[in-house]
C-alpha cells in the first residue's frame, strides 16, 4: 500500500505564507524609495470658543473713579456732577473746569467774583473761535401815542453750541440812545485808541472760558421804527411788548426754562430771566422791569442810567409785587461818567427802603475807571454776567 506524505502540504502553505510577506516588505521599502509619499491624514482637533464671563458690576459707590472723560467715569460710567471744586474752579472729584454760581456774591468754593475796575484782558476784545450765533426778527405793532404802524427789532444771541434739548437762561439787554438792538450783540463799538469792539466777544470768551453757564441774551429795541423815521418807545408800550409779544416769542423758539410761552408758566421761571440795560436802557430796566414787568424777571443789571426812586419804591412794596423776589439787583457806572450820580442816587435811595433789598446779598453797586461809554459797559457787563445766573 502506498504511504501518503501527510507533512508536504502544511510545508508548502507555510513557505508560500513567509514568501507573500517578503515581497509585502520589499514593494512597501520600493514605495518609500521613490518620490511619492502618502501619508494618514492627521485628525482634526477642535477647540472649543471661549465663553465670555459676565463683566463684573461696579456701582458708583463702590467705584474709587480712577480716571473721568468729559466728566463721566471710564470704569462705572457714574456722571460727575460736580459737587466741589477748587477756587480756580477745577472739580476736586474729575478735574473738569467748573463755572464758579455765586449767591450773595460768594461761591461754594469760597471765591468771590472777579471784578474788574478798568479795561478786561485783550483776548475778550477780541474774536472768539467758539462764537456764539447772531440772529434778527421784527414785528409790527402800533405806536401808541401816535396810532400809526411800527416796526419793532430784536436781536438774538445763542451761544456756541447752542442745544435745543438743554435749557438756558435768559438776558434781555436794552440799549441806549443813538444805538439800536445791535449795540449789546455784533454791532462794532468804539473802545479806545481807533480800537473797535463786538460785545458778543465777551460773551463768547466767558463762555468758552468756562467763567459763565451759556445762556441766550435778546437784545430789544425801545425805538419805534415807521420808514426811516423812528420814535421812542413809552415805559408802558415797551413793558406791554417786553411781556406779551417778545418773551413769549423767545420761549416758542428757543430752549428756556419756561415750560410754555403763557404768562403763569413765564413768571413761574422767573428765577431764569434777567433784564438789563445802558444809560436810557437803565432807565428802562427800572420803569418796564422792575415796576411794570417783576412777575417775570427777578435779576436786574442798571448801567449809567437814572430813574424815579420814589415809584419804584412804590411799586416794590406794592400789594400786588410785595410778594416777588428781587434775586439780583447790580446798578454800576463810571468814575467819571456822567452818570454816576443819579445811578447812585437810585441804588441808596431804594435799597434801605426795600427790606427785600440788602446791600452785599442781593443788591450791588460798583464803580469802574471809565466815562459813560461802551468801556465802561464791557467792563461791567463781564462783572454782572458772573453775578446774574
């Protein structure tokens, strides 16, 4: 019988088994060798994104306000408002310029005004770059003595900047003879040595410097114009324009403190109207303003001017105005303007007879170097503006 060779077959698998490995090994080493390089693609990591963490809360209490922009804190956003400040009107909280209110002639600060006896500094001589904005408007009315057709102008000044959401105060300024509404606004005025002045400089300069709040000043006219004549206004007729026609035309188009141009919402912001005026616009600002108009206005400013004393005692202890407040009276005039003594006479007759008056609180006289013209106004016009708001 023949033998079978059982142990052949599993021989041959195994060798054909070690052969197929061998020319695995070489063809992988032959790959490798030549130019082509295939590699595993790499995995993709993915990185999740940050969550932002809430900012922490800083309330202004707990914020030590470690720097301001504009006055408003760069780390908490609290508003400084200004509580204290320096006599060199610098906030002690954020460092701003601050505009020094002085009641009874004193600042909370403990400065006084900064008067001046003679001729400002250059610069409010000068234009300003932060210029405020002239404007014109006239109405017709009626002369009343002559029952013929006026014209009535007024001048308006706003100031650089000027907000309609923000509120300003309110001067009305009258001027004198042989001037018009101009003369308080871009009118140019002679000063001194062929020098020309615009009063509007100075407003603008104690604005820009921060040495007053901005406010408006309308400046009215007392001259009747018919054609190229013109007339002067009666007291009666100026304080009937002054309170039916020109401030509530100022409350209608400009942003005031009177919520409407009704007469009751007028005197209800009093406290942010003033009237003032030069020479015959003195003698206005006592007979229209304080006797006819003081529901309306509360401050007055008196240069080189003249008056009754006797009515405007009167009319101040009057049952009808007993009752309103007289916040600021400031009358002023030259050392050797003509003027000087009846402006005088006025202000110490009146005030020890006013017991709403006192003189050093409320009520003010000063006297500058100069004569009855437009110096002596520039200079008490900018130691008034620092006293009237």
């Amino acid at each position: 019988m023949k033998r079978e060779n059982r142990g052949f077959w599993p021989l041959l698998l195994v060798l054909l088994l070690c052969l197929g490995v061998g020319v695995g090994v070489l063809a992988a080493r032959m790959q490798l060798s030549g130019t082509e390089v295939t590699t595993e693609p790499t995995a993709v990591i993915v990185t999740p994104e940050p969550t932002e963490e809430p900012l922490p809360v800083i309330l202004p209490e707990d914020c030590g306000h470690p720097a301001f922009e504009n006055g408003v804190c760069v780390l908490c956003g609290y508003v400084c408002e200004h509580p204290f400040h320096s006599t060199e009107g610098e906030c002690l909280r954020c460092g701003e310029k601050v505009v020094h209110h002085y009641v009874h002639a004193l600042c909370s600060c403990g400065r006084i005004p900064d008067y001046h006896e003679s001729l400002l500094p250059d610069r409010f001589y000068e234009p300003c770059e932060e210029a405020g904005t002239i404007l014109s408007w006239s109405f017709e009315t009626t002369d009343w003595s002559r029952q013929m057709p006026v014209t009535m102008k007024v001048g308006f000044y706003l100031p650089y900047g000027y907000d309609p959401g923000q509120k300003y105060n309110v001067l009305v300024l009258m001027h004198g003879l042989r001037t018009t509404e101009e003369s308080w606004l871009g009118l140019p005025l002679p000063l001194e040595n062929d020098r020309e002045i615009q009063m509007r400089w100075i407003y603008d300069r104690m604005i820009a410097e921060k040495i007053i709040d901005p406010l408006i000043i309308v400046s009215a006219s007392q001259y009747l114009y018919r054609g190229e004549d013109f007339y002067k206004s009666k007291y009666e007729q100026m304080a009937y324009e002054l309170q039916n026609v020109i401030l509530p035309y100022t409350v209608e188009n400009f942003s005031t403190w009177a919520e409407d141009s009704s007469p009751e919402a007028i005197s209800a912001a009093r406290e942010h109207f003033a009237l003032g005026g030069n020479s015959w616009g003195s003698y206005f600002t006592y007979d229209t303003g304080m006797c006819q108009s003081l529901p309306y206005f509360s401050r007055f400013l008196c240069f080189s001017g003249d008056a009754n004393t006797g009515w405007i005692v009167e009319q101040l202890e009057s049952p009808a105005l007993r009752d309103y407040s007289v916040d600021l009276y400031y009358a002023a005039a030259g050392d050797y303007d003509v003027a000087l003594k009846g402006e005088q006479s006025v202000f110490y007759t009146v005030v020890p007879l006013v017991e709403r008056l006192v003189d050093g609180e409320n009520a003010f006289f000063h006297v500058c170097q100069g004569g009855h013209d437009w110096a002596t106004w520039s200079i008490e016009i900018y130691n008034a503006l620092q006293l009237v708001f």
